[in-house]
C-alpha cells in the first residue's frame, strides 16, 4: 500500500463481480492497486476521492470513431474528440482509418497520424487500419505497425480516397489477415441491394430508410460469414442497423466462426418513426429503424448475441447537413453523449448499470485486445468514470465539446451524469469540462 497515491471511494464501484460498495486504490504507475472495502483504512500522504452514491464506471472504450484528422479537421479533430470523449466518460478512443487525408491505409499514412494525434490527445488514442482495393500487401506491415485490426466497406464509403471491396477483394482481404490472425471489422451494406432500392433523395425520412432496406444489411453479413468460414478470420460486423440479422450472427457463433458484432446508440435509442422530414442531424448509414427493430436489437444484448455499443462518431461541418437525405452527409454525433443517451433507455427497459459496462467498456476493450482496459479489477489501467445515473439534463449542443455542436439528442433530457472521469489516476474531465492532456498513443502490440 506505500506506492498508493489516490483512493477512490463509492458505494455504488461496477466490478467484473457487480456492483458494490469499495474503496480503488491507484498506484504510483497509474494502475489499480486493490478494490477494498468501502470502510477500509486510507494509506497516508494518498489523496482520497468519495463520490459517494455516485457510480464509479470503468473508463468507457470507444471503438468506432471518425476523428478524421489530419485532412478534414474542420469536420473534427483530435483535440475536440478526445476532450468530447472525457466529457463522456470514454478513457480510450480507437480511431477509423477514412475520412482523414490521408486514410490508414499504409504504415507511413499511419505514421503521418500518429504525429498529428500525439500532441492533441486527452484519452488514449488507438488506430485501425484500412482495407481497400489494392493494398493487401500493405496489411501485414500496419499490422506489425499495431493497428488493432482493418476495416473494409462492402458498398461506397461516401469518400472516393476509400473504395469498398467486392467479393473477390474480400477473399483476398481475409486470407491475408486470417494469415496472421488479425481482425477484420466491416461496413457490411450489399452494394447490390443498395442500387435496387428506390433512391429518391429529399427531405422525407421514409424515402431515405427505404434506400437503405434491411435486406442490403442481411446479405453483406451472410456473405462476411460465408467467407469467414471459408478463411478462418476473424471478422467484427460493425453498426448493425438490421435485427433481421441477429439470427444468422447466433447461428454462425454456435458453430464455432469466430464473429462478433456491435450495435450503437442512436439505433438503440432513437427511432424511423420520430424523425422529422429534413431533419439529417438523423441520417447515417445503415440507418436508424423502426421501433420493433429497436425492441430485437436490445434483445441481441441482453442475450450476447450483440457484443458491444460504441459511437461510430461520424462528424461533419453543419453546412454538410442539408435538408435533403439524399444529399447530406450521414453520420451521427454522439461521442460525448453516448453513456447517458444508453444509460436512459436501458433504465427504462430495467436493464442494470451492469450491462451498460459491458456493452461499452468491458466488450470493446475485449474486442481490440486492450487487457488494461475495460474494468476495475487489481493490475487495470486507473481509467474510471463517475455517474449521477438518477440525475437528468437536457442537452444543450452549445456544452458539447464536439468541434461542430450538431447533434440529433438537441433537445432531449438524458438520465447520466458524467461527474469526472480520470485516465491513469489522473484527472481527464469534471463536471463536463476537459481537465488534462494525459492521453497516450496505443498500439495493439504494447497493451
């Protein structure tokens, strides 16, 4: 206990055991040193933290973030992500490889960000890599380089400098990373489908969710699994809108395929059924769905067959979103409102804080490897976030620390307070506001 220099105290500590009264220890390297009983003696010269009936959280782990930076930085950056993502709770951020200039498809291009994210970053910062047509001699290298796995598209990604793959590629892309068992995470929309849609554009929500049918989710994802088992690689299906899928992803676990799958907040928590017409503060893709396909999705987490909830922060400039859902960018921002945006609904559902940990912490850090992160047990990383969950705000885009404050939650009260939120025992945000720069660059090698 003498190298112990911060306690932290509640009676409400998300353990991997559950939830219970405790005292955390954090040691002089930033790690915890015991979970004790809450009544028990404080090391001398610590400094001690008693957050009372405040729940202490793991650090959040998001693994599906647009920072796109360097290159389109007026969309975001990483100064303004990871200050948005301590305001909500997330200690650890991995950031997708496009929509930067230039995309994460090399070791240099990785390079290139890693120097722009160094300087700017107040939670630790992670990289994937990028799957396109063309570079699969380049994944081994970004590998090696500790990117923590690749993403590829199956349909257009909405920037030209990042194609999509068609099966051929795919196959391709598999083989390569099964070869020295990487992971493959995918944007999994049938391009096929997609053009046999109506495409209508405008400002009706209706016509935008039936350009983006279910059944362009279905086929993307029976392909991944066809190839999955045809490779042996491991593959992460990312975003799933369409609940039609939950049983072919049970299935191809039960027979062994080494498969998992996320879901995100805005499917989760809003609703086809409430968006108003022009309102593209809603468009992303795949897209957000009726209400019955909400009730299947969070049924998918309650029975593990949806392992994570993450952002996917997808920002833009508020010029970008016209009222025209055939013409606006599609992305949602949600980084610094995603825990409490979950946390509502999950209540409402009588879910427990005990699974929004493991949607949002213990899973993704588990999905990227990340043994430090994702609970507080003895030998973790100190990255801890502390909740009001009985107390409400309305959010007000203005207090976000996102750069551009467009946001489909404006307006909406939220159970969730994040009070603070510390990363290695050091203080990153309080009460909403960015504290520190303590943030590292990690890499899948060194965690």
């Amino acid at each position: 206990m003498s190298d112990v220099r911060l306690v932290l105290r509640s009676r409400r500590v998300l353990t991997p055991e559950g939830e219970r009264p405790a005292t955390v220890t954090v040691n002089g390297a930033g790690r915890i040193a015991e979970v004790l009983a809450y009544d028990a003696e404080t090391p001398p010269g610590a400094a001690v933290e008693d957050v009372g009936e405040d729940a202490l959280l793991p650090g959040l782990v998001d693994t599906h973030v647009h920072v796109n930076d360097p290159g389109r930085s007026e969309w975001e950056g990483f100064w303004t992500a990871t200050r948005a993502a301590a305001a909500g709770g997330i200690t650890t951020l991995i950031d997708m490889p496009l929509n930067s200039l230039p995309p994460t498809t090399t070791a240099e291009n990785l390079r290139i960000k890693r120097e722009v994210a160094e300087p700017k970053a107040h939670v630790d910062v992670g990289f994937w890599g990028g799957a396109i047509p063309g570079n699969v001699a380049q994944l081994r290298p970004l590998h090696e380089a500790g990117v923590f796995g690749f993403k590829c598209f199956l349909s257009p990604s909405g920037v030209e400098e990042f194609p999509e793959l068609d099966r051929e590629q795919l196959s391709a892309a598999m083989a390569e990373i099964a070869s020295f068992d990487g992971l493959l995470i995918v944007h999994a929309e049938d391009p096929g489908r997609l053009s046999a849609a109506p495409q209508k554009g405008g400002p009706a929500y209706a016509d935008f969710l039936a350009s983006r049918p279910r059944s362009a989710e279905n086929d993307a994802i029976a392909l991944l699994i066809e190839l999955a088992a045809e490779h042996g690689c491991r593959v992460h299906v990312l975003h799933l809108s369409s609940s039609d899928a939950l049983p072919m992803l049970a299935k191809a676990r039960a027979e062994g395929l080494r498969l998992t799958a996320e879901t995100c907040p805005h499917f989760l928590t809003l609703t086809a059924e409430e968006v108003p017409d022009g309102a593209t503060e809603f468009k992303c893709c795949p897209p957000i769905r009726e209400k019955e396909n909400q009730d299947a999705l969070w049924q998918g987490l309650a029975d593990g067959t949806l392992d994570c909830v993450v952002s996917d922060h997808s920002p833009c400039t508020a010029d970008l979103k016209t009222p025209d859902f055939g013409t606006a960018w599609g992305g949602i921002s949600s980084l610094q409102l995603g825990l409490p945006a979950v946390w509502t609904e999950a209540r409402r559902r009588g879910l427990a804080l005990t699974d929004v940990v493991r949607w949002m912490s213990e899973a993704p850090a588990r999905l990227a490897g990340l043994d430090a992160k994702g609970a507080i047990a003895p030998g973790r990383d100190a990255d801890f976030a502390v909740l009001a969950p009985d107390e409400t705000f309305t959010v007000d885009p203005a207090r976000l620390h996102h750069r551009n404050q467009v946001t489909a939650y404006a307006g909406r009260t939220l159970h969730g307070v994040v009070r603070s939120a510390w990363l290695r025992g050091e203080r990153v945000a309080d009460h909403g506001h960015p504290a520190g720069k303590t943030g590292r660059l990690i890499e899948r090698k060194s965690v």
